[in-house]
C-alpha cells in the first residue's frame, strides 16, 4: 500500500527527473568540458599546480576580507566581535602568503597532503586489520594506496610540490567529468521521451 506521502515523494522525483531530462545534453558537455580541463591540468602540472595556490590565495583573501567587514557590519555589539574578526584576518594575511610566495604554498599544501596519506593510510590499515568489518579488503587496500602515495610523496618532496596539486586537480576534473557525463546520460534513457 502506497501512502500519500509516499506518492508525492515519487511524484515530486518524476517532476524533477523530468526537468533535468531536457538539460541531459548541457550535463554530457559539461562533463567532457571537465576532462578536457582535467587533461590539460595533468599536460601542465606545474601551472595547475600554481594556479590552484594563487586561487586558493585569492579566496582566503576575498573570503577573510568579507569576514572582517561583516564583523562590523553584523556583529560588533557582540561578544564574539573580535574572535570573528580575528579570523577574517587570519584568512587574510594566510591568502596574501598564498598569492606572494606560491611556490611556498605548494610546499605547504603538498605536505600537508603527503600527511593526510600517510597518518589517514596508517589509520585505515590499523582499522582494517583490528576489526572484522564485511569492507575490510577495500578498507586494507585505501589504506595501502594512500600509505603508498603519501610515502611517495614524502620520497619526493619538495620537488613533488610542483606536480602533485596539479595532478591531483587534473584527476579530480577528469572524475568529475565523467560522473556529469554519467549523470546526463542516465537521466536522458530514465524517462521516456513522451513522458510529461
């Protein structure tokens, strides 16, 4: 027995998967336009890898700078003014690093990812084989792809600094792309086209 909750639940879905089904096309070309950007970040590494710290930079600074002044505008008469303040600055004068020393910032950021893997690979190993979990194979496994990578990373920093960000945005772009693609193409074959 269906519940009237439960038919406008799936009337609402079939309205909405109705709307997008004309869209399917724009979802198809916006995923091949993410892979085509994907691709050219991993055939320049280097210049995605500078201009992802120089954007980072930008919205830390455009991003504290907000802060700050919404702290005068919104929240002066309280309490927390200067806490709130505080850190819209922080934002700042981390995004100004950012944006005069990137290479800098590409140290930074590569090591915290080279961290991230190998404490984060650790941790999912230690999991894996400490309890008796049905995903305990593809847990072992992360955690063994992400020790390795943050271990090859380590092995290679600072030099790794210059490539790693941008292979890792390149890869991102080009798995974004094809689930846009995926996206567009289920919607188009999950209605009928004469369906209302």
């Amino acid at each position: 027995m269906v519940t009237s909750s439960e038919s406008q639940m799936t009337g609402g879905l079939r309205h909405d998967l109705a709307a997008l089904r004309g869209n399917w096309f724009w979802f198809v070309l916006l995923g091949v336009l993410l892979i085509v950007l994907g691709f050219a970040a991993l055939g320049a590494v280097v210049v995605a890898s500078l201009a992802t710290a120089l954007v980072i930079g930008g919205l830390l600074v455009a991003g504290g700078a907000t802060e700050v002044l919404g702290s005068f505008w919104w929240t002066r008469d309280w309490s927390g003014f200067f806490l709130h303040m505080l850190s819209g600055l922080l934002s700042v004068v981390v995004g100004l690093l950012f944006l005069s020393a990137p290479i800098n910032a590409l140290l930074a950021l590569t090591l915290l990812v080279a961290c991230l893997l190998t404490v984060g690979g650790s941790f999912k190993i230690a999991a894996a084989l400490s309890y008796r979990v049905p995903t305990r194979g593809p847990l072992l496994l992360s955690g063994l792809l992400d020790l390795v990578m943050g271990v090859l990373i380590w092995a290679q920093w600072p030099e790794a600094a210059l490539w790693v960000i941008g292979m890792f945005v390149g890869i991102n772009l080009i798995f974004r792309g094809v689930n846009w693609i995926g996206l567009g193409l289920a919607i188009r074959k999950l209605l009928p086209v004469n369906e209302n």
